[in-house]
C-alpha cells in the first residue's frame, strides 16, 4: 500500500528524495448521528514531506480546515491512520502531537505581551526561565518583533499579530505547522509583503508547513504542491503548475484559475488530431500522454485557459469561430473578454500590446482561435 502511494505521489511532484514526515491514510471524519451523518473528510490520502509548503485548496465547506484540525488532533478521524515521523498518532490528543496550528484569529492571550505570547507554550512545558528567554528572543529575531516585546495585542496590526502567532508556533520547533487561511481579509499589498515571508519562513526551515485557504493566488504563489478539495475528498495533487497546465476534471479546471469548459462528443481520429463535435462546432485537438489514450471515450469535456486562446487569426486557422464580444474589463497589463458564439460564452484573455483596445467595443464581432495543443481534455462534466 506504502509504495503504491509513494508512486503516485511522485507523479504529482513529491519531493521524494526528503523524509516522509506527514502521512494520512484512508481518512474519513463523519458528523452526525444515525441517518443524519454525513462524511466531511472522505477517503483521503495523503504524504508530505520535509521542508515542502503544502496547501488545502477548496472552497468554503470543502473540508480542508477540518482536516487541519484531525492532523492537530483536534479532531479524531472515523476511521483513518495518521503518522507524524513515522509514529501513528491517530489518537493522541493536540497537547501530545508535535505540530503547532495558527487559527485565523491567530489567537493571542489580550493579557499577555508579545514575548509573553510566545513563550507561554515553553511555560506549559516548564522549560527553565533562561532557556525559554534564550528560545523567546531567537523567535523574535527571526520575525523582527524585538521591539514589540513588551506590547500586547491589542496595539497590533493584523501583520503584526500573524508574525506573532508563528513565532509562538514555531518557538515550540514542531514536527508541522499548520496555517489555516492565514492571509484572509488582507489587502493586496499587505497580502503580497506576508506571503513573501511566510515563504522566506519556511524556506529557511526544515519543517512543511500545512496550510488550508480558499484563494488560489496564495496557492499558486507558496506551495510546492496543492491539494485541490471538494466535498471532503481530494480532486487532484500536484505542483500548481502542473494543477494549471494538466486539471485532472472540469472542478479543477474552473478552481485553479479560469477556465473555458466545452462539453463535446467525440466523433473520430484524423492522423495525431482528434476531432469533438460541440455547441461551437467542429474542434480539432492534439493530445498526448492519458489525454490521447481517452481521447475517443464518447461524452467529453475539453478545457483551454482564457489566455491561450488566439485573436487576430488568418481565416484559414484552424478551430476558428467568430462571436460577439458582450463584455470588456480592463486590467492593466490585460484585457478580458467575454464573447458569446451560439449558446457557448467564451472568455478571453489578452495583453494589452496585442489587442489594441481602440478596436473592440461591446457588440464588435470578433474571431478567436483555439489552437489545438492548448487544448485539454478530461471527462465529462
């Protein structure tokens, strides 16, 4: 079972010359009683390893906040074996298990101050007062809190509070540390600063950190690898170019950035090209790898990224259509659009040299090109 699982896992870009340092195995946790239960965590696998930044992808009520509660061990699975370092732990309580979480509030003691803070896990561990001084300062270095020592809570920032919080995580050197939506209701500037040193963080120590969030540009930016959630079970694990670039079905797809999805029905193979007959017409697709080997399944989805689609074409394009642009946003170094061609809307990304805004207005009739190696495929919807 170990090495099947380790398999796989190398396939979604598991960092397997590291030690294995987290293991979930078939983990289920279900709420409820009798007729009325119903299964927030189903079937999950999962290994991570030293030194990697790991993300819990998903929607609201997927269930990636509860599964960081069942790794705490504020949780018990039903059933379900995890391992932390080679020791199942799957029934040890949280004060027993060698990881440390950070809560979205972060939690802080308002009476305490910020070195207080820190070193009331060193307390609890009635640690000598010279070493959890000597174990508080190195934790306030490594966040630049020194000069917030003595301050309490209440006079923080939220940047401020979260730097806190991991230092009171990590003075405790856990096996894991656990983030749940720590970079939640930010602005973009403040965002972009704390991601920058969560990842300078974790890149200067051994540990994975663990963390659960529903915005995919955190995922993107900090993760070695992703797990996209949904409904309590794990869609697809991997890099997240590799989540972009290759979704497992139409649910990553549309999660992990945008993505056009055209239900089609497979009608035959021309030399390396197949051919899907959809809302839109004909469309000629190049695949390689499991999406050839499926290709003639009879009920299909193909997906292609806004940005991939071409504008401009000459008329002798391949899997050229025209429709009518029923929307424009304008982003800076891009410009979105949104055109509709029978009963399919399609959305379009372009950067700004390439389009020339002055010609396209709301009603213009457009052609756009889905050139075929940009084109995925995976089951239907």
């Amino acid at each position: 079972m170990q090495a099947a699982r380790l398999s796989g896992e190398a396939l979604s870009g598991a960092p397997s010359d590291q030690p294995l340092v987290l293991s979930l195995e078939d983990v289920y946790k279900t709420f409820g009683k009798k007729k009325n239960t119903f299964n927030a965590i189903e079937n999950v696998n999962l290994d991570i390893y030293s030194g990697e930044f790991f993300t819990l992808l998903g929607p609201a009520g997927c269930g990636k906040s509860t599964l960081l509660r069942l790794i705490a061990g504020l949780d018990i699975p039903s059933p379900g074996t995890i391992a932390i370092d080679d020791m199942e732990c799957t029934s040890w309580p949280a004060h027993e298990r060698p990881v440390n979480m950070i809560f979205p509030d972060f939690a802080l003691f308002p009476h305490m101050s910020v070195s207080e803070n820190i070193g009331f896990g060193l307390r609890m561990k009635k640690m000598a007062s010279h070493e959890i001084a000597r174990e508080v300062m190195g934790a306030m270095q490594l966040l630049e809190l020194v000069e917030l020592a003595t301050v309490k809570p209440r006079k923080l920032n939220r940047v401020q509070a979260q730097r806190v919080a991991v230092a009171r995580a990590l003075v405790n050197e856990p096996k894991v540390l656990l983030l749940d939506e720590p970079l939640a209701g930010l602005d973009l500037r403040i965002r972009n600063e704390l991601q920058a040193k969560l990842r300078e963080l974790q890149q200067n120590l051994t540990i994975p950190f663990v963390m659960a969030t529903e915005n995919q540009a955190d995922a993107l930016a900090l993760s070695d690898r992703v797990a996209v959630m949904n409904k309590g079970r794990i869609e697809q694990v991997g890099r997240p170019a590799e989540l972009y670039e290759h979704p497992a079905n139409p649910f990553v797809a549309g999660f992990v950035g945008r993505c056009n999805l055209i239900d089609g029905r497979f009608l035959y193979r021309e030399g390396s090209e197949v051919v899907v007959e959809t809302k839109l017409g004909k469309i000629r697709c190049t695949f390689t790898g499991l999406e050839a080997e499926k290709a003639d399944q009879n009920e299909v989805t193909l997906a292609i990224r806004p940005e991939k689609i071409r504008i401009n074409q000459p008329t002798d394009s391949v899997n050229l259509f025209t429709g009518t642009i029923i929307e424009i946003d304008y982003r800076g170094a891009s410009t979105e659009l949104k055109v509709r061609q029978t009963e399919q809307v399609i959305d379009i990304s372009i950067t700004n040299s390439e389009l020339g805004l002055s010609q396209v207005q709301i009603g213009d009739t457009i052609g756009f090109a889905f050139p075929p190696s940009n084109l995925l495929l995976m089951d239907a919807k």
